[in-house]
C-alpha cells in the first residue's frame, strides 16, 4: 500500500471520527442516578404500577358502594295535582281542583345479613388490589436493578474495549516507528493495524450497546431521554434464611394468600344468602287543601321482612360453588409458588457461593494476561520477540478482562436474585 493511500486512510479515518463525534455532541446526554434512586423513580413513574394502583382505587368504591346498602335511604316526594273541577257529592267536597302534595319516606335497615357480607368481601377485595399493586411494584423494581446492573457491565465492558483499543494504537505507533526507522516490517505494520481495526469496532459496538442499556434504564423510570448508572450497589447476603419469614415478605405468596382468604369468605358467608331481610319505612305526607276523605296530615309506619324460600340453586352455583373453585386452584398455586421459591433460594445461594469464586478467579487470570501483555510487549520492543504474540497477549487479555467483567456482573445479579426470592427487595 503506497503512502498516499494511507493518507486517504487516515482521512476518511478521521472523517468517521469527525461524524461520530456531532452525531454524540447531538444526542442527549444521560442524567446519572444512584441505585435507590433509580429503583424509586421507577416504582413512582412506570405506568405498570400505576395501572396496579387503580385497581386498589376500583376496590375502594365497590366497598362505598356496599356500605351504601347498610345507610338509611331518604327520598321526599313533592307533588301538584290540578284537575278540571273540584270533585264531590252531596255539596261536599272530597277532592279540591288543585291540590298539593309533600311525601318524605324514610326507609331503615334492619336486618341485611347479605349485604353485610358483601363489606367485608369488597375489604378483601381490597386486600388482593393492594398485594397485587405490591407484586406489580417488585417487578418494576426488579427490572430497573437488572437494567441497572445492565448499564454498569455495559460501561464496564466499554473501558475493558477502549484499554484493548489503546493498547493496539500504542503498538501500531511503534511499529510504525520501528518501520521508519528500518528495524520494523511491513507485515508487524500491517498485523498491528488489523488489531487497532478490530478493536474499534469492538469499541463502537460497546459504546452502543452501553446507549441501549442506558435507554432500557430511562424507560423503566419513564425518563424521556437515557440514564446512566452512578455507582456500583451492594447487596448483602443474608446469613440465615427462614420459611416463614421469607414466606411472609414475598409479594406473589401473599397475592395468593389474599387471593384465598377472599373465596374462603364468599363460602362461609353463602349461609347468608338464606337469612331474613327486613326494613322499616316512615311515611309522613301534607295535603293541602284537605280533602274530604284525605286528612291534611297522615304517617305512615311499614315494616317488611323478606324471607327467600326457593332460588333454583342460583346463588349457590354462581358463588358458592365458583369461590371453592377458586380457594382449591389458589391452594394449588401458592403450593407451587413455594416450591418454585425454595428452588430460587437454593439456586440463588449457589450462585451467590460460585460465581463469587469464580470472580476470583477470572480477575486472577485478567491479572496475569495482563502481566504478558506487558512483558510480551517490553520483550517485543527489544525486539525479543515477534508482534503476533504482541498482539495474541492483546487478545488474551482482552478476553480475560471481559470475562472478569462478565464475572462480576454474574455475582451482582446472583445477589439481587437471592435478596428478591427472599422478599427483601425492594426495601
């Protein structure tokens, strides 16, 4: 390759960089949040939980709506009658042309056992709105920390890229300088370039797939626009772990436990369905003018008792029945959910013991890659070796970084597993 040709190679080169360059000075910058912070703003402003939250609101007004039923109602009737004449006989009168008419009614309940139970079933369902909201709240949470988590390797694994990318334009620049000087080759120039090629597009590659982790993190916070990760969070790993007390902080057993609780409700209250309904009414009513066979002022005292006596098997069949199906397929769930959670925890405290090994030891072997690529590098300079095992001790350690980086990414999300199968997060 003639020199001129390197000199539109180094332009288009510089071109690119150019670009590259307006095309980040015209995108937006990413806000930097701490860990909690982010976790926060995700519960507060992702539309997932939001929509949760109305459920609990829906719950609220039904139960309104069945102590309604329990309130004494009042209704005032107001009335004007005008007929073509007076009506009568006898000289008498017994119902004038125009005559006016006032009627409050009064009706108390007195015994509503079924709509009683209709309170305390919209209190659970209130209860089940409310563990649901908690369950909709722990997924948003969980997925910003992995988002987060997803930002903090991403940016990792950039720095590990952008070290290898300066690495082989510090060894290009000295095989260049080996070649003007007369010592080098063309082949180390070349093979040094290839590397320096390669790294920058494993570079770009990093830098967008850092931009992707950044947006997937401003969307979970319903950011409009990227967020960057500020600093590593820590998880600690609990020392003991109890049934009961994990099974009693987890959102989707308690879901479930709610769930339950409210169908056991609607069968031990079908036994109401048979009760006695009775009220009481008081009607006062003004008449004015009076007439003959109608006082100007009455009242009128009503009770009523209801009793059911035969339903066809309605109630039983849509209620009843349908709420033991419910309690029966619940049981079922929630017995699943704990097996599946204890299958968690265990893999998650596996995890935890493993992959915190096996950091150790990929951070060992990025040690000693690294410690080649500098001997192999001193020793290439002093022309003690060839710039292939330059740029293989390159490639190692590149590698080695990456698994390190990969390693401690593993152990972060191995920690947060474990802090959610026990019900810890978020706090």
């Amino acid at each position: 390759m003639t020199r001129s040709r390197w000199t539109l190679l180094l332009a288009a080169g510089f071109a690119g960089t150019t670009l590259s360059l307006a095309a980040q000075a015209q995108a937006p910058v990413p806000v930097r949040v701490g860990f909690d912070q982010a976790i926060t703003r995700a519960i507060e402003r992702n539309p997932t939980v939001a929509q949760a939250a109305i459920a609990i609101a829906r719950a609220d007004v039904l139960l309104q709506q069945a102590r309604y039923a329990l309130m004494p109602i009042s209704v005032m009737r107001v009335s004007n009658v005008t007929l073509d004449g007076a009506r009568g006989f006898s000289e008498g009168i017994t119902q004038p042309q125009n005559q006016f008419f006032f009627s409050p009614t009064v009706t108390v309940p007195l015994i509503a056992q079924r709509q009683r139970s209709a309170v305390g079933q919209a209190r659970d369902q209130i209860e089940v709105a409310t563990r649901s909201t908690a369950e909709a709240r722990q997924r948003v949470a969980v997925a910003a920390a992995q988002a987060y988590l997803g930002v903090i390797a991403a940016r990792r694994q950039r720095e590990v890229d952008e070290r290898s990318l300066e690495a082989a334009r510090a060894h290009l620049e000295h095989a260049r300088r080996r070649l003007e000087g007369g010592v080098g080759s063309r082949l180390n120039e070349v093979r040094a370039a290839q590397a320096v090629a390669a790294a920058e597009t494993r570079t770009e590659a990093a830098r967008l797939g850092l931009r992707r982790a950044q947006e997937a993190l401003g969307v979970l916070m319903a950011e409009d626009g990227p967020v960057d990760a500020d600093a590593e969070p820590t998880f600690d790993t609990p020392a003991s772990v109890d049934e009961a007390e994990w099974a009693a902080a987890r959102p989707d057993l308690q879901f479930e436990a709610a769930v339950r609780r409210a169908a056991e409700r609607v069968i031990h209250d079908s036994w109401k369905d048979w009760m006695p309904a009775a009220s009481a009414s008081f009607d006062p009513q003004l008449v004015t003018p009076a007439g003959l066979f109608q006082p100007a002022r009455t009242w009128r005292l009503t009770l009523s008792v209801t009793q059911p006596l035969f339903q066809g098997g309605q109630r039983k069949s849509l209620e009843a029945r349908l709420a033991e199906v419910a309690v029966n397929q619940s049981k079922l769930t929630e017995s699943l959910l704990r097996i599946q959670a204890r299958s968690e925890i265990r893999m998650a405290q596996e995890s935890v013991a493993s992959l915190a090994r096996a950091q150790v030891s990929a951070r060992q072997a990025a040690e000693h890659a690294n410690e080649v690529l500098r001997i192999t590098t001193t020793a290439f300079e002093v022309g003690a070796t060839t710039n292939i095992e330059v740029i293989d001790a390159q490639r190692s350690a590149r590698d080695a970084e990456t698994l390190a980086t990969l390693a401690e990414d593993a152990v972060r999300r191995a920690r947060l597993d474990l802090l959610v199968g026990l019900g810890r997060f978020p706090k």
